[in-house]
C-alpha cells in the first residue's frame, strides 16, 4: 500500500538521523577544575563537592571572648534643681523684686514728690523705676478724659519728648551723666501733682483767675520737687534753679493740657 511503504521509509529516515555514539553511561560526568573534583550525578540528582585545602585554624571552633567590658568612671553628678535655688524654693526672691517693681520704693518717691521739702534719697531716685510713672500717666490720662478731653496721645507724646530734651540736658550738665530711664522715672513721679489739677477740672472749671493760680503753684510744685530729686541723685549742689526751670517749662504743657 502507498501509506505502508510510506511509513517503512519514514522510519528507516529516522533511524538513520538519529544514529549516536552517546549512551546513558555518559551522564554520570566529572569535570577536575584544578583545585578540586566536582561530580554530578543527573539521573539521582545527587551532587558531590569537594573543596580545595582549609587550614586548620579556621577549622577550630572560635572561643567566647571572657574579657571585660570598658566602663567609663561617672564624671559628671547630675544636681537637682534645688542647687540652682538654694536649698529650698522659699529662698527664692520675690517674683515683683525680680521685674524691678519695689513697693516700698514706689512709696517712697511718692513721699518725695508729695513733700517738696523732704529730703530725696539718691540711692533710691536714681533707680530705674517705669512702674510708677505709667501708672501716673494713665491716672492723668483717665482725669482729662473725664473732664471730657481725650489726650492721651499728647500726653505719651510730650512725656517722651520731655524726657529726651532732660535728658540731654542733664547729661551737658552733670559730671557724672544720668541714663534716660532714670530721667523718666523722675519726671514721671513728679507728674503726681498734676492728677490733682486736673482732678479739679473734672469739677469746676479752670479757666478764671483760680484756675491759673493753681495751675500756677502745681507747676511750681512738681518743676521744685523733680529739680530737687535730681540734684540729689547726680550731686548737683546750687544748679536747682537751673534745673528747675526746663522742668516747669515741661509741666506748664501739661497744665495747659489741663487747663484749656
């Protein structure tokens, strides 16, 4: 039949291809790579290495280290917070002292300013002392304002002014100068007496004869009582006057702040 001798002569085609020297013994291989035989094994998939030479000491078994640990000696003794303090919390100064608000201080110049013949403490005016005297602008502030005058702003406005032209004034005078803040706490506890003027505004008013008699006599009293103060605390003797007059210059504003 055409298929059968077709088929006898694809068979005989593939006998023919196929034909090898390669048989199955030849798959246990060993291949020698210089330093050692590796052999493989493909049917059993089994693998044999062998490796090169290891020296002995790396086959030893690696000893536990029994040594010491450093331990650095302690240097620094943490401290608690009472060293910074003192032994306890009660040695602690007064919170007001530390912001440089002394009552007894305040008094005092209050006192000063009160009683023109008084003799001023140097120690103490000399002081750079702010809680007072805004505490004095706002009370004259507070008096215009209920005399129906809002004046704040020449009120702040004038002070400082004031106190840089005092200021400058002072130190061209003194020999041993004077330093602006001290030059405004003066002022501004000799700002004291003006409340009371215009305390007076808030009842009657100012403008007559009355009125300018006494605005007359509290710039009198706060240009005497701030001159004096001065000259006590840059040891200023016999220049009063000279220093009482830039002074009363400085009040007689305020006065007619006050007044008109």
């Amino acid at each position: 039949m055409p298929g059968g001798v077709t088929m006898s002569g694809f068979d005989n085609l593939n006998t023919d291809f196929y034909q090898t020297s390669y048989s199955i013994d030849d798959q246990a291989q060993s291949y020698d790579y210089g330093g050692g035989t590796y052999s493989k094994q493909y049917g059993g998939y089994e693998y044999s290495q062998s490796t090169g030479y290891v020296p002995p000491e790396m086959m030893q078994q690696q000893q536990p280290y029994t040594g010491q640990i450093f331990q650095p000696s302690p240097t620094y003794t943490p401290s608690s917070p009472q060293s910074f303090y003192g032994s306890n919390f009660e040695d602690e100064p007064p919170l007001l002292e530390e912001l440089g608000i002394n009552f007894d201080h305040i008094w005092q110049k209050t006192l000063t300013v009160l009683h023109p013949l008084k003799i001023a403490d140097g120690s103490i005016m000399n002081e750079t002392d702010l809680a007072g005297p805004m505490v004095f602008c706002l009370a004259f502030g507070a008096t215009l304002l209920l005399a129906g005058k809002i004046q704040f702003g020449y009120v702040y406005g004038i002070s400082a002014i004031g106190c840089l032209g005092m200021f400058c004034l002072l130190n061209l005078m003194s020999m041993t100068g004077v330093s602006f803040g001290c030059v405004a706490s003066v002022l501004g506890y000799c700002l004291l007496p003006m409340i009371i003027l215009s305390s007076f505004a808030v009842v009657f008013s100012l403008q007559g004869m009355m009125g300018i008699i006494l605005a007359a006599g509290i710039i009198s009293w706060c240009s005497f009582s701030a001159s004096k103060i001065f000259i006590s605390a840059l040891a200023m003797e016999g220049q009063q006057l000279l220093v009482a007059y830039p002074c009363a210059l400085l009040y007689g504003v305020f006065a007619l702040i006050s007044v008109f």
